[in-house]
C-alpha cells in the first residue's frame, strides 16, 4: 500500500509543482495547534511543503509553525513522502 500511496504521492506533485517560478518568495505558516489532528494536520503540513519547495533563498525549504510558540522549521527528507 505505502509504494502505490508514494507512487500517487509523485504523480500528484508534479502534477501541480509547475507553480515553481511563480512562489519565489513565500514563506508558509503551517498550523500544528494542539487541536489539529489526522487528516487536517496533514493537509497543513503538505500544503507547507509544497509552498516551501518551489521558493527561492532564503525561505526555500522552510516554513514557520502556526503554534503557542511558533518556530521557523527545515523542512528535511528525502522525498516527498518522508518530507510531509
């Protein structure tokens, strides 16, 4: 299951990841509250990636957290999958 999940995954991104050239200088907050659980935290948290990706320095890769104590967050892996 978890190799057609990436598979999609793959498929999906570079399906919509052509905004590269058009997000250069966002940075996204992404909301990790302790009421954020299952699929919304999740949502939030590919929807960073897919901002932070395609910016340009110095917010590429980055994304602040929308918490009690918000913190700016590498967004670290090495694919997709392991990014979200």
């Amino acid at each position: 299951m978890m190799g057609k999940l990436q598979s999609f995954s793959r498929r999906e991104w570079w399906r919509i990841y052509p905004t590269r050239g058009k997000l250069k200088n966002y940075l996204a907050v992404c909301d990790v509250l302790g009421s954020m659980e299952g699929i919304p935290i999740e949502v939030s948290a590919a929807h960073g990636v897919l901002v932070s990706e395609p910016s340009e320095e110095p917010w590429k890769g980055k994304l602040i957290t929308f918490s009690e104590n918000p913190k700016l967050q590498m967004v670290e892996g090495d694919d997709l999958i392991s990014k979200i």
